[in-house]
C-alpha cells in the first residue's frame, strides 16, 4: 500500500506521454490519454506499434455512396454562408 501513491504518479506521467505520441501519429489526443489511464503500458505499445491513420483509407470512407449526399449538402452549405 505504501507503493500507491508513486505508482499513480507514474500511471498519470505516462498517460500524458502517450497522449503526446498519439499526437505525433495523427490520433486523437484525449482519447488516447484516456485509454492510457486504463491499460497504461499496453496503451504505449500500441500506439508505438501501429502506423499513422491512412489519409487514403479516409477518403474512401467520405467517397462512400451514403456519405456522399451528405458531403455534398455539407459542401453547399458552407458555400452559401
């Protein structure tokens, strides 16, 4: 028990560095702070491990036939105001 208080600390400081490497790698800070906070270190070996989010793959998701009508009047709308 005398340990809990140090290794809070630790769990903390490493769930804002790997918020930090979730940032370099184009994923979302908070999320991963918070998952961080859950599964510490094997939140760190997972954002080490993966590679950076395709831009590619997200574009086919917006090019996606029930998301186009959307993008389409999202795209006049911004026009217009």
């Amino acid at each position: 028990m005398d340990n809990y208080l140090p290794m809070s600390g630790f769990w903390f400081t490493l769930a804002l560095v790997n918020a930090g490497l979730a940032e370099q790698k184009d994923r979302s800070r908070w999320s991963w702070f918070l998952i961080s906070l859950l599964v510490g270190p094997l939140a760190t070996l997972m954002i080490v491990a993966w590679d950076r989010p395709d831009p590619d793959r997200e574009r086919l998701v917006l090019n996606l036939p029930w998301t186009r009508l959307d993008r389409k009047e999202a795209d006049s709308q911004s026009r217009t105001e």
